[in-house]
C-alpha cells in the first residue's frame, strides 16, 4: 500500500465516519451520559495535544525548555490570567532558558 492509497483509505474512512454521525438520533447525543463523555473526551485529546508538543521530539521524550513554559502557562491559566499573558509569559520562559543554555 503507498503513502497515496493510505491518505485516501483514511480519507473516506473520516467521510463515513462523519456521515454515520448525521444518522444518529439527537435523543441519544443529548443523553448525560454521551454529553459528558464527549465533553471529557475533548479535554484528553486536547491534554495529549499538549502533551506530545511538550515532552516529544521525534521518536523521544525531550525535557527542554518548553517543558518549563508549559508549566508556567499552566500556572496562569489556573490565576485566571487572560491569554495573551499566558502566552507572552511562556515563551519568555522558554526563551530565557534557551538564553542561559538549557535546549536542546
């Protein structure tokens, strides 16, 4: 199988996928108990989103910098600071770091 056959089997596999999704009753997606998994859902995949960005560098786990920003944004958004100071505040930690040597 090449790359091409990959990309297009996967392709209409997501077309399906979401089509099926159109035939599901709204009774059973309002239920509690879809709702809230598809609510916790969203946050683990964003959480492992993060996580991989983070800690991966290729095939390996890598504490760098961003490993300290990350954590710096965590802070803040746990101060309900606004995001934009989050941000700002993250990449001066990484930056700085990266300034004094610590990157790899």
């Amino acid at each position: 199988m090449t790359l091409w056959n990959a990309v297009l089997l996967a392709a209409i596999g997501c077309v399906a996928l979401k089509g099926i999704g159109y035939l599901v009753p709204a009774s059973v997606l309002e239920a509690p108990r879809p709702a809230r998994i598809t609510d916790l859902l969203t946050v683990a995949l964003l959480a492992a989103l993060v996580a991989v960005q983070a800690l991966a560098s290729g095939q390996h786990v890598v504490l760098d910098a961003r490993v300290p920003a990350v954590l710096v944004a965590a802070g803040l958004l746990r101060l309900r600071q606004s995001f934009l100071v989050v941000v700002i505040a993250a990449a001066a930690v990484a930056a700085l770091l990266r300034l004094v040597g610590w990157a790899v």
